[in-house]
C-alpha cells in the first residue's frame, strides 16, 4: 500500500463508480444491487442491513428482506464498494471503490457519527506485526472509539 491522492465520488458519480467496480470483479449490476448501494450512500451515518432494508422497501413500495441485503452488502465489502463497521455491525458506502486501503473509522460513542480516514503508515505498521507473528492478515479494521468534535 502507498500513498496518493484520492477521487472522492458523490450522488450518481459514485453510483457509476460502484458499478463499475463491481463489473470489473466479475459481478453483475442488478437493479436491486443499485437500490441498496444508492440507499446505504444515502446515510449519513454507518447503516445496519435494517435501516438499508427499510429504505429499499420504502423506495420500492413492496418490503424488502433484511437477509437480501446482508448478502448484498457482503459482496460489496468484498468489492470495496462498502465498509463495515465492525463494533456497530453496520455499512458504510465507500466513497473511494475503485482505491483500496484498510479501514480505520472513528467512531463516536456519543452521536455515532464515523469517519473513515486512510493512513497506510499506521496499517503498514499493523499488517507488519501482524506478518511478524506469522499471522497472514487479510484484511486490518481498525476502530478508535471516543468523541467527535462537536460532542466534547
């Protein structure tokens, strides 16, 4: 992993992104997956399968399943079109899919709000002691719990 700059995307910029993120893995852009990616990028908070499965049902006027999603939200953590936060069990949207780093969130514990930073120093330094153990990492999450700015 290196530095560099990254392509922040928005609205229907990082809908044309995710998508063609995804097909360049091999899957396909279905409609559903469409409306559950455009749902989760709507929160402005991490979103659980639920809250996404609530919006999706409201969008479509018919209810659609908490499982459905979660299997959607699987392939797109897979993908790098979203991110779990671990601790909350809940998604957010990557604004940056086709870029990949590890995950570090910070998360407060007062309002709930999560902020995802990229700092390849510091998950270079936690892949190495992982490696030096002879653990092979996969994927580092890492979550530094606390206060926001504006709840201290």
């Amino acid at each position: 992993m290196h530095a560099h700059d990254h392509n922040e995307h928005h609205g229907s910029e990082l809908t044309r992104v995710a998508q063609t993120t995804l097909e360049k893995s091999g899957e396909q852009w279905t409609a559903m997956r469409e409306r559950v990616f455009e749902a989760l990028a709507g929160f402005e908070k991490p979103a659980s399968a639920y809250d996404i499965a609530e919006a999706v049902s409201k969008a479509e006027g018919r209810r659609v399943a908490a499982n459905s999603v979660y299997r959607i939200l699987d392939l797109f953590v897979g993908s790098n079109l979203a991110r779990r936060v671990e601790s909350a069990n809940a998604y957010m949207a990557n604004t940056h899919p086709d870029c990949l780093h590890d995950c570090i969130f910070l998360v407060c514990d007062s309002c709930g709000q999560t902020t995802h930073i990229d700092d390849d120093t510091i998950t270079r330094t936690v892949r190495a002691a992982a490696k030096d153990t002879g653990f092979s990492p996969v994927r580092p999450v890492i979550e530094v719990r606390g206060k926001c700015s504006d709840c201290e």
